[in-house]
C-alpha cells in the first residue's frame, strides 16, 4: 500500500531501519508518515489498512496529524482505546475540552455521537462533571407516538437507543444502570429537558437537525454553572415537516460568539464500513448537480 503510493521513491526495510530514496517530496512525506505510524505503534495501537490509507492520504496533502490515533479520549470497560481517528474528530474533541458549547455538524460515519458519548463519560470518571444527560428529539417517524403502545419512556426508547448502543460499547451494563439509579447518568428524551437547570453537567443533544428553532433555544439555556454541552446532527436529514431546523438556524444566530465552537465533518472523517463514505459521496455529487441544475433553470 504505502510503496504504491509513493511510487517515486525506493522503501528498503532493514530489521528495525526503513531507508528511503529517490524523489526529494516524496522522500519528505514518507519520512512524516514512517514517524507518525511509529508514534501510533509506540502508543499500543495497530492501525487498520483504512486507517493507513488515511494517514498516506493526509502526509501527500501536507495536513498535520497531530493527535490522530494517538489522542485517547475513553478507555473501554475491555481495554479498547478510543481515538481520533481523522484530523476533523481531533479537531472536534480539541472543541469539546476548549469550549463550553460545541455543535458538531456533519454526515452520518462521523464518530459525532460516538466521540461525544466518550468524552462525556471521560469528564464523569475524572470529575469534571456531576452528571451525564444524553437527550434527542423524539421526531415522529410517519407514526403518532400516542398511537405506539407503552407509556410515555417505552414510546421515546426507540428514538434514544443509539445512545444506549454508545455507552454500552464504552462500559458495563451493571455500571450503566447504577449510574442510572443514583442520577449520574440521564437519557431522555428532549422533551424532558423543558423547565430544567442543568448544572455541573455534561448534556449531549443529538439528531439535532431534527429539533425545531424553539426547542434548540429551549435546550441551550438549560445550560447550568461548570456544564458543558455538545450539540450534534446532519443538516442534510431533517425530519422536520413544514419547520425550519433549530441546528440550521443556530449556526448564524451564535456565530462568533466566544466560547462556543462550530466543528464541520466531512466525507474524509467517516469511520464507518468503506461503502459509507462511498454512498456520502455519491449523495454530495448528487445534491450539488440538483443544485447547479436550479440556478440554471433560475
């Protein structure tokens, strides 16, 4: 992989010595990668081909990698390190731990959610916060929720499972649920949130597209003293009938304002199976030809 990419330089490896000659660029640039992938290995991570790829694809455009693979944001209750694994996510979690409210926007693939879910519980085993409160909106997906069978938590819990899926990938069930019973970590709906102060907290709104100009305004001053909250979405998979999302609006009407941060993902930070980024992909080239196909017909 790596000598296909560089074809314009001879890779020997030695024993423990990787020599390298031939073009003075591209000599440069697997010099970068040879030493990132060491700081990796030193780290006790085995990166994956796709994320060697992405690394090679990073040195050839000349970005700094600075704390991709490396930056450990969540050790998993079976020892699995959770890491950037993109320039965009370590450029979100920087956001997280600099400022007190961060929107996270971008496709599906992401890691929005998932790296949200582990710095939250990063800053409740150090302290930082008292709590946890993970919260969607609960959008009626072509059903009436008074139609659903169940109280009023049986019929929300499909709509929060994601979050579920998160923490039990990060720690053990039985932990989870005595969390859950002493108040250290709340799921619930967004609904819920209406009223309340949140205060030495960490409150994760996700599928934030979906919620309503009023319901985003509702939710951020919620915000309580040393909280901080992330707010995360795709504005290409609104929900929203008829009503323009609060996560749209909000990004002109608090721009600029000092300590809270807008991080935008993109194609390249997906993390998820190869074909994803693929069928994104094919999505933006699809939007982007409706588009310049209307302003032609304007």
């Amino acid at each position: 992989m790596i000598s296909k990419s560089f074809s314009g330089a001879q890779i020997v490896a030695r024993g423990d010595r990787v020599h390298i000659a031939g073009d003075a660029k591209q000599v440069d640039q697997l010099e970068r990668l040879f030493r990132k992938l060491l700081q990796v290995a030193r780290d006790d991570h085995m990166p994956s081909p796709q994320e060697v790829q992405y690394l090679i694809s990073q040195v050839q455009e000349g970005n700094e990698m600075e704390g991709v693979l490396t930056d450990v944001v969540q050790v998993t209750h079976w020892g699995e390190m959770i890491r950037p694994k993109t320039i965009g996510q370590r450029r979100y979690i920087q956001a997280v731990r600099e400022n007190d409210v961060v929107f996270s926007v971008g496709p599906a693939g992401t890691g929005k959610t998932y790296l949200a879910v582990a710095a939250a519980l990063q800053h409740l085993r150090r302290g930082a916060v008292k709590r946890v409160v993970l919260t969607r909106p609960a959008v009626e997906a072509g059903e009436e929720l008074g139609f659903l069978p169940g109280d009023i938590l049986q019929k929300v819990n499909p709509y929060l499972q994601p979050l579920y899926d998160a923490i039990y990938d990060m720690i053990p069930v039985s932990e989870f649920e005595k969390h859950v019973q002493n108040g250290r970590i709340e799921i619930a709906p967004l609904a819920f949130m209406r009223g309340r102060t949140l205060n030495h907290a960490f409150v994760l709104l996700d599928e934030a597209q979906n919620t309503t100009s009023t319901q985003m305004k509702m939710f951020l001053t919620r915000l309580g003293f040393d909280s901080k909250a992330v707010i995360t979405g795709d504005v290409t998979q609104v929900d929203l009938v008829g009503r323009e999302s609060g996560l749209i609006q909000v990004q002109d009407i608090l721009a600029g304002i000092p300590g809270i941060a807008f991080v935008y993902l993109d194609g390249k930070d997906v993390v998820r199976h190869p074909l994803v980024k693929a069928i994104i992909e094919a999505y933006e080239r699809s939007e982007k030809r409706a588009s310049a196909s209307e302003e032609t017909r304007g």
